[in-house]
C-alpha cells in the first residue's frame, strides 16, 4: 500500500473519531458553563424504548460481526 493511499485511509477514521471524542466532550463543557440551558425531563416509557433500542443495535451488530468472524475462520489478529 501507498504512502498516499495509507494516509487517505487514515484520516476518515481519525477525523470520525475525534467528532465522536469531542462532541460529547463540548456538551459537557457547555453544561458545566451554563447550568441553565440543562432541562428536565423524566420520561419512563421513552427511557425504556431508548434503552431498548439501544441494545438491539448493539446485539444486531454483534451478531453480523460474529458472522464475519466465522466466515473468514476467527477473529482478525492483532498488527504486528
């Protein structure tokens, strides 16, 4: 593989995971320096759904990365 093509692989998964890193990271900060714009709300049936969701995506993608494993025979080893 190329020095260009390498580094054109690089930076979309870099650049997507500094955008997940920091934008939580700016919500935190913004509700630390402005208390005020935090709102309440409780909602149990939403929570639950939420919730649920949540973990049908995590199981459904669990289950098609289990499958690729095992088509390919075994998980991917690690970069030497």
């Amino acid at each position: 593989m190329s020095d260009t093509g390498l580094e054109g692989w690089y930076k979309g998964p870099v650049r997507a995971w500094l955008l997940v890193v920091a934008a939580p990271l700016l919500l935190l900060a913004l509700l630390l320096a402005r208390p005020a714009v935090d709102g309440t709300w409780e909602n149990h049936p939403a929570h639950f759904w939420l919730v649920l969701g949540a973990a049908a995506i995590a199981t459904a993608l669990w289950i098609d990365l289990r499958s690729r494993w095992r088509a390919e025979g075994g998980a991917p080893s690690a970069p030497a």
